[in-house]
C-alpha cells in the first residue's frame, strides 16, 4: 500500500513505526495470548503500559512533582465543561481570551456555568493576530483565565504566555501540545485532546496543579470532578486503553528522537519550509495570519480565488495529499504539520505549491 501524505487536522497523522507495532501487537500482546484492548485494565499487562505513559509524559514534558497528569475520556470538548466546575463552579467568574472558533466553543459552556469576562477579544481582526502578553490580565475575583495555545482553524499561536500572578492560568492545548519546551510551573491547569499531537482520538490528558484539586463543590458528581481520577491514577473508571497504549509508543518514539526540544526545532524548520514558499509567491499565496502569531502546527493560507483554492486541494488529493482544505467556517486551505509529520511530506507540499503558483499565477 502506497502510504498517503495526511495533512488533516485531526485526527491526524501517527508515526508509521507506531502504526506497524500496533499492528504487530495487537493480537498478541507481547506474548501474553492477548490483545491489550481486550484484557483487564486492572491486569499487571495493562499496568506497566497505563503507568509508562504517564512517567514519559511527565519526563518529555517536564512536569513538575506538585501537578498531577490525568488521562481521561470525552476529548478537550468534555474539559470545556470541566474545567469550570472544578475551578469556578455554579456562579463563579473566570476570564477568556476569544481568539478564534475554539476559544469561543469554551467560551460559550463556561457561560452556562458562571460569568465569563472576555479580557481579549481578536472578533475585530477576524481572529488573525493574538495580544502582547503584558496586556492580558486577570479581572478582580476571577478563578482562572483561560487561553487555547494554537487556534487549529485560524492558524494562530501564541508564543509566550501571559503572567496571570495568583490567578491560575488555564490553557487548551489540544494543537500544540509537545511540540515544544514550555514551563509548566506558568500554567494551573493544561488540557489536550490526544489525535492531533499525542495519539489517537478517545483520550484526553489533564495537567493540574494538585492545590487545585481542592476547589471542586461538593455536589461535584463523581467523574466530572479531578480529584476522583487523581485519587484512583487515571483508573477509576476503565480507561481508553488503545489510545493510551498508542500514546505511550510515540512517547517513546519522541524520547527515543531528543526530547521537545528535537520536535521544537523541527516543526519551526518544517512550517518555515511553507512559509517561505507563501511568501515567495506573496502575489498567488496569502497567509491572513500576523507574521508574529503564525502557527508551526496549522499552516492557513489562500490562492487568488475560491475556484483556485478547490482546484488546489484537488490537484494536491490526485497526487496523494490530503486533508488540506481549509475549515469550513474559514475556507481556503490549510495544512496541519504535527510531530508525526515527516519533514519529506512538507517538503512534497511545497513543491506542489510552487508549481501550482506557477500554473495558475
């Protein structure tokens, strides 16, 4: 089989070496006589993976002893309910950033839980730049403040984080996450979901400083609230075991190949490779984004019309790349260069954009 180049953001592309142990693996776990998807998550076999993923996430990561790391189901969407309860709670007051499609996805389920202060809005330039970080403060009374890292859609990501003092910042990292170094001890609470930078789709990871896990209300049910899954090490109820086993593999792969700081120097020198290209053809090729907040994960950009930016993802769909029509909501066209994304596939994009520039320029 003649492997496809996936550019779509989300789920996205694994690692191939990944793949090929999943498959190798996956009716025979090591010997056992067992798939792991299909023996207890409670057995030893399941343990020695479960708990190899958390070590390694804490290790690439460099998550500090006092924040707990909780792997959980529902996706990022789930934590947009989440996190309010467990550090707002019923009539509370948090603050937001709205700085494009998934800020305001947060944004909107927080409000149904208490009060929302908006202490950036980017509506007015369609969400294409990010604010100085020494201009974003939290409110009086506020629980937290909350940023998303890299908007998928629009192609922003902030390169530095706001100073919020005692105020927690919480941050939506589902697109960036581990694509490179950052200091942890910044942030009271981190979220991701797995399938654009980690795994598979079906697994969540939580970053949360432990003093945290005291603010939940007591009427808190049970699975909704942190402190039940840092109780029980991401067991208490059965847990997603593939996608969990999958991530642990490309931990490993991402240690195996020099740590964040490998994966931050390559995904620069990978989105530069397109950049570059964008700004070469600057009359055929726009990139709406602030050149200071453009995004090495989601690449966004547009072809002089419509009718070109479908012929575009058509012609890139014939020669085997795929995933590169922009968001609905936005248009235009975008390729999402992850982790796993071998440098070779940008590469093949860019080629392929230069002589579509000079076909239809």
């Amino acid at each position: 089989m003649a492997r496809k180049i996936n550019f779509y953001a989300g789920p996205s592309v694994l690692p191939v070496e990944v793949l090929e142990e999943l498959g190798k693996e996956m009716v025979d776990f090591k010997g056992s006589g067992l798939s792991l998807v299909e023996t207890s998550h409670r057995s030893a076999i399941y343990d020695e993976v479960h708990n190899n993923a958390l070590s390694l996430f804490r290790e690439l990561l460099k998550v500090p002893e006092n924040y707990r790391i909780l792997f959980l189901q529902g996706g990022a969407t789930l934590q947009f309910t989440m996190v309010p309860m467990n550090l707002m709670g019923n009539g509370g007051t948090c603050d937001f950033t709205n700085t494009g499609a998934w800020a305001k996805k947060a944004m909107a389920d927080a409000k149904k839980i208490g009060r929302v202060n908006v202490v950036y809005d980017g509506s007015a330039e369609n969400f294409m730049t990010l604010p100085d970080v020494s201009t974003v403060k939290p409110t009086a009374g506020s629980s937290y403040l909350h940023i998303t890292s890299n908007e998928t859609i629009g192609g922003v990501q902030w390169k530095e984080f706001p100073d919020t003092g005692d105020v927690p910042l919480v941050a939506d990292m589902s697109s960036d996450i581990l694509c490179r170094p950052l200091d942890v001890n910044q942030f009271g609470l981190i979220y991701a979901g797995a399938q654009k930078n980690i795994g598979p789709s079906g697994l969540a990871v939580v970053i949360i400083r432990e003093d945290l896990l005291e603010r939940q209300a007591d009427n808190l049910t049970a699975y909704m609230a942190y402190k039940t899954h840092a109780g029980e090490d991401s067991l208490y109820n059965t847990p997603g075991v593939f996608p969990i086993w999958a991530t642990e593999l490309v931990l490993k792969r991402m240690k195996r190949l020099g740590g964040l700081e490998y994966f931050d120097k390559i995904n620069k020198e990978k989105a530069e490779v397109l950049y570059q290209v964008v700004a070469q053809y600057g009359d055929f090729y726009k990139c709406p984004v602030d050149p200071r907040y453009r995004s090495v994960m989601n690449v966004v950009f547009t072809t002089p019309s419509e009718e070109l930016d479908k012929a575009f993802v058509s012609g890139a769909t014939a020669k085997g790349m795929l995933g590169l029509k922009g968001h609905r909501s936005v248009g235009g066209c975008r390729a999402s260069i992850y982790n796993a994304m071998p440098r070779e596939g940008v590469e093949a994009l860019a080629a392929y954009m230069e002589d579509f520039a000079r076909e239809n320029g």
